[in-house]
C-alpha cells in the first residue's frame, strides 16, 4: 500500500489535455456510487500522474485518503482480517481493515487492474459499487463503510479484462498519445518546470486547485436535489438500446453520472445536453454499436474535413489494411494420414486418394499361403480441402502493420489453394481469446470481408485458438490444414509446454500444420519457429517490406 502526499504530486490543473479522464475523475469524486474509472491507453500517456493528481483535491478534506493497491494483494489484505493471537490468548476481537475500508471517503488506485486476479477485482468492484461491504472470518462478522473513487489504468497490450469485469467499472476512457507538436512541447516544458522546482510549481496552480477541489464539494452537497424527470431516463434507455449494450447497468450510469455532473455545473436539473456530454464515458466500454446520430456535431464535421481532403487518396487504413506478403507460399509437402473409420482402418497418400484396407483378400491370402500381408483397395475418392487460418491480430501484430502482411497472407494462401472443392475458416486471437470468424466458406471474397473486420489488440492466446480449431475439424471427408500466423508472443503465464500440450490435445484432427513467423525485429524470441519444431510443422518466415 502506498498512502500519497499531495505535496509532492503533480497539481491536477496542470494537467495538458486528457479532459474526458478529468471529468469522468471528478464525476466519481462527486458521487463515488458512480462506481469507479477505468483508464485504456498506451504507456507513457500520463495516466498514473493525473490519477496521483487526485490528491491536491483533497489534500485539505479530512481523512481523504489516497491508496495505491499492489498487484499482488491478498484477499486478507484487500478486505481485512482477524488478529487471530489476540482472539485465542487475550480473548479479544481485534480487526484488522483491509485497504478498501481504509481507502474510505478516498481514492483507491489500481495501476494495471487487468494484470489482478479477477476475483479480487470482483470484491472491489462490488465494495465500490455498493459503499460497503462484511468482513465473514472465523465466526466473526464486521461491516465497513467502503465508499470510494475506484480508479483502474491498463494498457491493452499486456492483455485485457474480462469484458465482464469492465462493464462493472462505472466509467471508462480512453487514453490517446497527443499527436499535436504544440501539446506534446508544452507537457514536456510543464515537466520540467515541475521537476526543477516542484513547490514554485504547485504553489502556481494552487489557487485552481482549491476552485476546482470547492466545485467538487459544492456538487456533492447539491446532488440529491438536482431533478430526474421521466423524459431523461427514457432518453437514457432509448441511448442504452440503441448502443446494444446489455442488462440495465448502462441506463442506470447514465442517469447517475448526468446527475453528478448536472451538479458540478450547478445546474438545477438533468437535460438531454447533460446526458449527451457523458454518455461516452459511460458507453464506451460497453457498446457494441455507435449508430451515426449520436455522433457529436465535431467529430461530423472532422469526418467531413477527411472525407474532402481524401476524395481522390485512399485513406490511410485502406493503404494498410491488407498488404501481400513476399512469400510465395510452396504447397506443403503431404503425409500418409492413418485414420480408423467405423473400424476400417485406411490411409491417404500424397495424391489424396483413399487406401483402405482389403480384408476379404488379406484374410484369403493368410488362410492359403499361412503369410500375413495387408492387402489393400483404392478407393478413386480425392479428400476435399479444408484450410484453416489461425491469425494472431493480438496488440504486438500492430507494429510495423505486421497484422496487414498476415492478412495478406491468409488471401495470397486462400487463392493459391482454391479448387472446387476446397473450405476456408479463419480464427482470431486477439485480447486473450480465440473467436471464428468465418466458417467453412467456399467464396474467397467472403475472407476477404472478414479480413476487414478482424478484431486486434491484447496478448495472444494460442490455447484458445487451438480449441476453437478442434470444433471445426471433425469431418473426415475433408483433409484439414492448418495454418499459424503468428508473432509467437504468448499470454503472460503462458508457455511453450502447455501451448504444444493443447495442440496435441485438441488438433488431432488436422492433417498438415503450417506455421507462418511474424516476429520482426534485431532481437527475436524465436517462440513461432520452436512451436513448429514441437509440433512437426512446415515453417516459414512472413516477408514483409519492412
């Protein structure tokens, strides 16, 4: 645990930009039942100093307290125990509270809150949601007050929450690099200033601070009085649908966070403006839809700026979004495949035609000669293909548009293999997780549209992948490829042993294995060429022009 001083943060005014993280921040100060914030953003962006800012809000209320929870919490130490000495020697019952009852009426940071364990997160997100919580040990129960601004921060590169566990955060941003010369010069100047004389530097932004730190306390006294017509929580609902969020989680932060921020504006009740300013904040992490008219008059009017500016240039992403590789992509090289069907036993060869085995002229042969020899019958029956694409778009693939050229790789193999009788099916790995995207198609355009929509970010879950592939490999009448695209960067816990484990366990089915490396850089973990080596796959090397 670590408890901050205000003095030596850096003043939350001085902030440059980051106004939504701001507002959705002060909006939980205002009413902590809002349920907390969630930070999404690069590293580097400045999400912990704002957040350790907090505390020059305050810094002059009385037991504010301000906790940075570790990683490797104990559940013991998150919601307090029993001093079990005192209860058996000295007969006594001594409480020892867990951070969350200590972080009450205060701040309760979690840095990297998708690196935790997700029941710890769950005990959180419930102490924050609610304001309290029981302590049950040991026959003894103890109720604390648990009433604070909830804060967790991630990047999305390290892996992802639960999409469970997010929408149980009340708010959520998303946290952008400043693209803008004249915002990155003035945050660096601002550092500067603050760390050659940090006290001058406070003392400079203390008077807004204190206007700000008054607003919050003005507002929260105001709360309970701002008016909820029927008309705003109908407008609430018909947002909530038309976002295709689900439960009623979002209708009711919808209406909690318009009223807390209807107070901070000393407004005297909630009107649809009201709502419209923090609706991001509350849908962002649960939408699965933006429809056109909810979109603000700014963002309309940059998309028109683009749109004239690019009538006659692609726009970037279409110049990225699928690139072909160098490779020119060799047929595998087939294997004999035994297989037992209905208790025949048969074999493929390299032409694909089916071997079964004669037993009428085997058991003939023993019976006359006393020689046992395997006759066999062909059978003029070509296997169809069915080429499987499991692409790795998880968070490292965005470097360098590696995740264009496996796009481009999985076209470049679809139409080198397309015959009359031949199946795709692409995989996704991406935020941890394995999802089909495309199902045994037969129409190559249809991969190339679900190229397009291929979801990236997070860490790569070959595991889940491998899964998934089993339950699209079962008919025998098909000869099932597979092929691996992928930077080999595994999940985090995740190794090579228990990746081969689950290959061997869940692709019994595929008759060929390919593994395509996308790992670029001076200094390469080799994982993807390893994985090939254990599991006997063709290897190859993504050649891109970078």
């Amino acid at each position: 645990m670590v408890k901050n001083n205000p003095l030596t943060n850096f003043p939350f005014s001085a902030i440059v930009g980051q106004d939504n993280f701001k507002l959705a921040l002060i909006l939980n100060l205002v009413d902590p039942l809002i349920g907390g914030v969630l930070a999404i953003g690069d590293k580097g962006t400045g999400k912990t100093t704002l957040i350790r800012s907090l505390t020059n809000l305050m810094g002059e209320q009385k037991n504010s307290p301000f906790i940075n929870l570790p990683i490797g919490v104990s559940e013991d130490r998150l919601i307090g125990n029993i001093d079990l000495e005192q209860l058996i020697n000295a007969k006594k019952e001594v409480i020892n509270p867990g951070l969350m009852a200590q972080a009450h009426q205060g701040v309760l940071y979690i840095d990297e809150v998708n690196l935790l364990q997700d029941y710890l997160t769950d005990i959180l997100l419930d102490a924050a949601a609610s304001g309290s919580y029981h302590l049950e040990r040991e026959g003894v129960s103890h109720y604390f007050k648990s009433r604070f601004c909830l804060v967790g921060s991630m990047n999305p590169e390290e892996g992802n929450l639960r999409p469970q566990l997010k929408d149980r955060f009340g708010l959520s941003v998303i946290i952008e690099t400043p693209t803008t010369p004249e915002v990155r010069q003035k945050i660096i100047k601002q550092r500067f200033e603050f760390d050659d004389n940090p006290l001058q530097f406070i003392d400079f932004y203390k008077k807004q601070n204190k206007k700000v730190a008054t607003q919050i306390s003005n507002a929260k006294n105001k709360l309970k009085s701002i008016k909820i017509e029927d008309a705003i929580i109908e407008y609430c609902s018909e947002l909530a649908i038309k976002h295709q969020v689900e439960g009623l989680r979002a209708d009711i932060l919808l209406v909690k966070t318009a009223r807390a921020f209807a107070a901070y504006q000393n407004l005297s009740e909630i009107t649809k403006e009201t709502v419209d300013t923090i609706a991001d904040l509350v849908l962002n992490h649960r939408k699965k839809h933006t429809p056109p008219s909810q979109q603000n008059q700014s963002q309309k009017q940059e998309n028109q700026s683009q749109k004239q500016s690019s009538e006659n240039t692609p726009s970037k992403e279409e110049n990225v979004h699928i690139r072909i590789p160098k490779n020119t992509f060799q047929k595998q090289q087939k294997t004999t495949n035994n297989t037992i069907q209905q208790g025949v036993k048969t074999s493929v060869n390299n032409e694909g035609t089916i071997l079964e085995i004669d037993t009428k002229k085997t058991i003939g042969q023993y019976l006359t000669t006393d020689k046992f020899e395997l006759k066999a019958k062909r059978r003029n029956n070509l296997l169809k293909q069915h080429h499987i694409f499991l692409i790795d778009s998880s968070g490292s693939m965005l470097k360098d548009k590696i995740i264009a050229y496996a796009k481009g790789a999985v076209n470049k193999l679809a139409k080198n293999s397309k015959t009359q009788n031949t199946q795709f099916s692409i995989v996704s790995l991406f935020n941890g997780e394995a999802q089909l995207i495309l199902k045994q198609t037969i129409i190559l355009n249809e991969i190339e549209t679900a190229l397009t929509t291929l979801q990236t970010g997070g860490k790569t879950n070959l595991k889940a992948g491998f899964k998934e592939v089993k339950s699209i490999c079962t008919n025998i009448e098909y000869n099932h490829n597979l092929h691996i695209i992928t930077d080999g960067k595994l999940n985090t816990g995740d190794n090579l042993e228990d990746t081969v484990l689950a290959f061997q366990t869940f692709c019994k089915g595929i008759d060929n294995t390919q593994v395509i490396d996308a790992e670029k850089g001076f200094v390469k973990i080799g994982e993807a060429f390893e994985l090939s080596n254990r599991i006997n796959a063709n290897y190859e090397v993504l050649i891109t022009d970078n």
